[in-house]
C-alpha cells in the first residue's frame, strides 16, 4: 500500500510537471523519457547508474546477462545512428534492460521475488526521472521567475569574506589542473554517489531485502525538494549577476577580482534562460549526502567521500556557480532532510522531532536574515558571521549526537540478551 501510494503521489507530480514544461513550449519529464527508448539520451551516464543501482537485487549470473544484453543493444543504436547519421549516444540499452526487467517482475516472478525486482526497477526508474524532474524545474524557476536576489545574498556574503570572490582566485592560480580536477568532479557527482550506495546495498541480492535508509533516498528527496526553494528564494549565482557570464544582465564585471560594493539591495531582473538554482547549494547538499553515507564505509570510501565534499565546495565558490550563503544552506538543508528519512527508519520519537524541527527552523531563519537583514549582516561581519557559521556547526552538532544515539539504541536492540538460568522449585 505504501509503494503503491508513492506512485501515484509521483506520478501525479511528474503529469503537473508535463502540463508545465508543455506551457512553456518544451517536453516535461515524461515525454523527455519516453523519447530515450528510442533516440539519443541526454546523458547515458545516468541510465547505466540507474541500471547498476536496479541490477543490486539479481544474482551475478542476471547481472553479467543483464549488462551484455545492455552493452549488445546499445552497439545495434550505434551502428543504426552511424548509418543514418542521427546523433550518436550510448545509454538506450541500459534503458531496455531495465524495463525489461521490470516486465520479467510482472510476467515471471511473483510473491516476494517480484516485490523486490520491482523495487529495483522503481529505485532505477526514480533515478532518471528525478534528473528530468530537475531539468523541468529549472525551466521553470527561469520562465516564472523574472526577479532574482543575488544582492541580497552578495550583500550578506560579505558577513562570511566573500567566500567565492576567494575561492575563485584561488582556483585561478592554480591553472588549468587545478580548474579540470575541480570540474571533473562537479560534473561526476553521480560516480561518487553510485560507489557509496553500492556499498550500502551490496547486500541486497543475498539478504532479499533492502536496508532501511541508504544514500539513494536521500538523493532523491534533495533533488525533490530543494527545487521548491528555488521557487521562493530564486538566485543565479555570482558569475552571471557579478561576472561575465551574465552578460548585459549582470550588475558589474566584478567576478572574482573585485567583491561587489556595499549599497541597498533590491530584486534585479535576469534573462529568461538562467536556472535559479543557488539557494540553497544542492550540489553541496549531496555532496554532504555522500560524506555522511560514507562514514560507515571502509577507509578508502571514507577519504572519497571526504575529499568529494570538499574539492565540491571549491567548485561550487572557485567557479562562481554560488556564495558562501547558498552553501552554508545547503548543509543544514541535508542534514534536516538526512535526520528525517532516518527518522522514519528509526521512529519518531522526540529526539526526531526535535532535530527535524531544530534543522527546519534554522534553515527558515538562514533564508529570512539573507533576505531582510543582509545590510545589517554587511555592516557587523565580526557579529553575523561567526553567527551563521554557529547555527550551521549547531545543526551538525545536534545530527551527529542524535543518530549516535539511535545507532546506540539500536545496537542494543541487536545484542542478544543473556539467558536466565532456571531457578530450582521451592518444597
């Protein structure tokens, strides 16, 4: 009943998205995955993930099946598309194996081994439709969204140094190796992802089941979620409003050599072709996702995670894609997300319902003082700054307290309790 009312919630979303996206003149979500079965996908990268993340619940021997039937029916595409001169894009195999297994589940399986496949598919499928969510998204924060707020968080910014005026000298003087490693993984999130939640869900196959709460739910609610606070605080980032990139539309060309000057904020107009995508900072939100999933993971996955988060921090400042601002709201926006699916998992008791609370309440507070009170922010950086960088730290410090007791509690759960000698009968 639960996954069945998931579905119709999602795929009511996903027809509102449709009829959107259609509004403005463009395929919505739907549309832009059914063409995939047949024409070019946008990224193959992403199908393949999605493919490797469903394959968790077969054995090795469906698996090596799966991925060269994927593998033989992407070489058909290519040869087609070579002839015919039609764009050429791997992926549509993974496409098709993944819906034929999803056939296999209805067709050849049933009781608990077709609950599981479809499980498998639908984590697989949510993937992808999740990306194309996120790109009707941002359409749609550019087409109704005309005013954006980049004074308002430049002027607050300056409370934290400007961070990404900073960061992006620094990326500049480190040359092009330092730009193509920092660009490599802002663009290969996803592969960071893909290892730790394979790690999580290693077990699946053997175990029939999956664990309680993994990395993949976490990705999936940020990118549904965080879209809709692009709505209600709509920011492009300082290299289109203070920088080049933004053209006639940018204040000044003042990104990254010259921070913006202190003046009255207001709401500035912006093309109608810019995502407003910055506050809060979701490619930093799952890039905390990655290092708190990887905590539990061997060395190796804990220094990745560890050096994904922060070489995705100076991408996000070094490259002008955010400020400081967005980022300090992203992390509190994962952890508020990352204690409510655990939450659910765990039970909501109080220690929940506290966290949750406590990360919603500081997030809301964020977003208002950079909206009405980043002139003051400007003018007291010695009071404001450490401020915004205590109520982040305060929100770590309660997720971290708080799940360590619930892995407490749940280890305790799991250790087997002593037996009781039996005690000899009184005469």
């Amino acid at each position: 009943m639960l996954w069945a009312a998931v579905g119709v919630v999602a795929l009511g979303f996903f027809i509102a998205l449709e009829i959107a996206a259609r509004h403005y003149g463009e395929p919505g979500p739907i549309t832009s995955q059914a063409q995939e079965v047949i024409f070019a996908p946008r990224s193959g990268t992403v199908l393949y993930v999605s493919m490797a993340l469903m394959m968790v619940v077969l054995t090795w021997r469906e698996r090596f099946i799966a991925l060269g039937a994927a593998v033989g029916i992407d070489l058909v595409f290519w040869i087609v598309r070579s002839m015919v001169g039609a764009q050429m894009m791997a992926g549509n195999g993974a496409l098709w194996v993944t819906l034929g297994c999803a056939v296999i589940a209805v067709t050849r399986r049933t009781g608990r081994e077709r609950a599981l496949l479809l499980k498998g598919v639908g984590l697989a499928l949510l993937l992808v439709a999740g990306r194309k969510t996120g790109y009707t998204w941002l359409l749609i924060t550019s087409k109704t969204r005309p005013m954006v707020l980049d004074q308002y968080v430049a002027t607050a910014d300056h409370a934290l140094g400007n961070p990404s005026w900073l960061a992006g000298r620094i990326v500049q003087a480190t040359g092009s190796v330092g730009h193509h490693v920092l660009d490599w993984v802002y663009i290969q999130l996803a592969v960071a992802a893909v290892a730790v939640a394979l790690y999580q869900l290693r077990h699946v196959a053997a175990e029939r089941r999956f664990p309680g709460h993994h990395l993949v739910r976490t990705f999936l609610v940020i990118g549904l979620l965080g879209p809709g606070i692009y709505m209600i605080f709509p920011v492009v980032g300082p290299i289109l409003a203070y920088g080049a990139d933004g053209g006639h539309w940018a204040l000044a060309d003042l990104w990254p050599n010259t921070p913006p000057p202190l003046g009255t904020p207001a709401p500035m107009p912006f093309d109608e072709i810019t995502p407003r995508n910055c506050m809060p900072s979701l490619h930093t939100a799952w890039a905390t996702a990655i290092f708190v999933h990887s905590r539990k993971g061997p060395r190796a996955l804990r220094w990745a995670g560890t050096f994904w988060l922060v070489a995705t921090l100076g991408a996000t400042l070094g490259f002008g894609y955010h400020y400081g601002a967005d980022i300090v709201a992203g992390v509190v926006f994962t952890l508020t997300i990352e204690a409510a699916l655990r939450a659910i998992d765990h039970g909501w008791d109080r220690s929940a319902t506290w966290i949750v609370g406590y990360g919603a309440a500081v997030f809301a507070a964020l977003l208002a003082s950079y909206r009405y009170l980043s002139v003051e922010m400007a003018g007291l950086p010695w009071l404001f700054g450490p401020l915004i960088i205590l109520s982040m730290l305060s929100v770590i410090y309660g997720y971290v307290r708080t799940t360590r007791l619930w892995d407490r509690e749940a280890a305790s759960v799991r250790l087997p309790q002593p037996r009781r000698e039996a005690q000899p009968e009184l005469v």
